[in-house]
C-alpha cells in the first residue's frame, strides 16, 4: 500500500498543478475542459477552486490511508474517504479519457488512470486492516 500510495500521490500531482495554473490564468486549457478555452476565461476560474481543495483533501487521504502521512484523523473515516476518493477520481478519469481534447486524454488521462488505480489499490488494502 505504501507503494501504490507513493505513485498514486506523484500521479495525482499533475492534475492538482493544472487545476491551480487555471485557476491562476496559465494558457494550458487544451489541458482540461475539452479544449474549449486555451485560458480560462476569469468568471470560470472560480470553479476550480472547489475541485484545487478537494484534491488536496484527496491527496492527503490517500498518503495518509497509505501509511505515508500520520492519521490525524480516526482510521474508519479514512477508510471511508478512501473508498470515496478512489470512486471520485475514477469518475474524473472518466470524464478525462472521453474528452473531446486530444491532449487532455494522452497526457492527463495517463496520470488519471495510474491515479484511480493507486487510489482503489490504497482503499481495497484499508480493509486488511
């Protein structure tokens, strides 16, 4: 677990560094939303916002669940939000792999799906516990 913890947290960066340059202006929007800006147009960079902290809390969650970080919070909502993060990452790859934007799919469908992998991995081995 502490493995698949490891890689899960690395491939997961990306996408949290994307979400936060979007948020910030940078012009990789071939990158996210199907291409449809190359910047994120400023009244719909707010909406990054919620899913920026939610993915840190994800990431947190599965460092923690993988042994990696010290469980700050009880080991049974850590089970619980792993479960729930690897289903929300696995619905973000999802929407990543049937996205119109070539470039979303190739480079952030790869980390995506190394991520729900490592994400499930994490979750499926809080239950030996």
């Amino acid at each position: 677990m502490f493995i698949a913890a490891a890689i899960g947290a690395v491939a997961f960066l990306p996408s949290i560094v994307l979400n936060i340059a979007l948020a910030c202006g940078a012009p990789w929007g071939a990158y996210a939303m199907n291409a449809q800006h190359k910047v994120i147009p400023p009244e719909l960079r707010k909406a990054f916002i919620v899913p920026t902290c939610l993915q840190f809390v994800a990431l947190f969650v599965l460092l923690s669940a993988g042994g990696i970080l010290p469980e700050i919070i009880p080991f049974l909502i850590t089970r619980i939000l792993a479960f729930f993060f690897a289903l929300y990452v696995t619905f973000y790859t999802a929407t990543v792999l049937f996205s119109t934007s070539y470039k979303e799919r190739t480079v952030m469908g790869s980390f995506a799906v190394v991520s729900a992998v490592c994400f499930w991995i994490v979750a499926v081995g809080t239950l030996n516990f």
